[in-house]
C-alpha cells in the first residue's frame, strides 16, 4: 500500500465484484482493500481508517444499514456508497442517505462506480501516474 493513496474498503459477497472493482480502483490511484462480510468490514472499520467505504447492499451475514450504522456510531466521517444488484431495485435512497450513505449505484456498472469515487475522492494526477 502506497501511504499517500486514497485508501477504500469495499465489501461484498461475489468474488468477480470484489477482483473487478480492485483492479479498477487501483489503475484509478487508490488502494483498496476488499472484504466478503459486515463483520469483516466492520473489524477493518474499528482498527484501519479508510477514506471511502464500498458496500454491498446484501451481506451474508447483514444488510448495508448495519454497516452504515455502526460506522456513525463510531462518529466516523468516512463516506459510504452503497451498491445493489440491480439499478432497477434503486428505488428510496433516503433511507440510506439517512444512514450516512453518499450515493447509491449498482453494483455491476464498474465504470460508473469509480467515477462517483473520484468525485468523493479526488486523486493526485501524480498518485495515478505512480501507480
């Protein structure tokens, strides 16, 4: 991990989300680090800072709003963009933005993932360059 790149956690349960959005965030300039369950997540959550968290709306184990939950709980300011299987199931984001969430997208429009990232977190040109 590079210390001067954005760092985000993203947690979901599908291995091709997980690798894809990896690889994409990294060849966008910022270290990830990816997890398959709240619990993982929100382990990572109390003992690393990230700049941005990805979240699966499904978890095995719970749904986003625990996640979202616990991370205003802890008095974190991190942003939290929820992803959903499908964009025809977005249908009430205020519920999440309720929780903290800054936007809401689906889960497989990668591109469009990455672009509401930088938007929160804008890199340095030279941090994509060096990566």
């Amino acid at each position: 991990m590079n210390p001067s790149r954005k760092k985000i956690l993203v947690a979901d349960c599908h291995e091709d989300v997980l690798i894809i959005l990896e690889r994409l965030l990294e060849d966008a300039g910022f270290d990830t680090t990816t997890v398959w369950t709240a619990k993982e997540a929100l382990t990572l959550l109390d003992s690393h800072a990230f700049d941005l968290v990805l979240v699966n709306k499904y978890l095995p184990d719970a749904e986003c709003e625990e996640v979202l939950t616990a991370l205003r709980k802890r008095a974190a300011q991190t942003p939290c963009i929820v992803m959903q299987p499908s964009a025809p199931e977005i249908v009430d984001f205020t519920r999440f933005e309720a929780l903290g969430a800054r936007d809401i997208v689906c889960k497989h429009c990668f591109r469009r993932i990455v672009e509401i990232v930088r938007e929160c977190l804008p890199c340095d040109r030279k941090q994509i360059l060096a990566a």
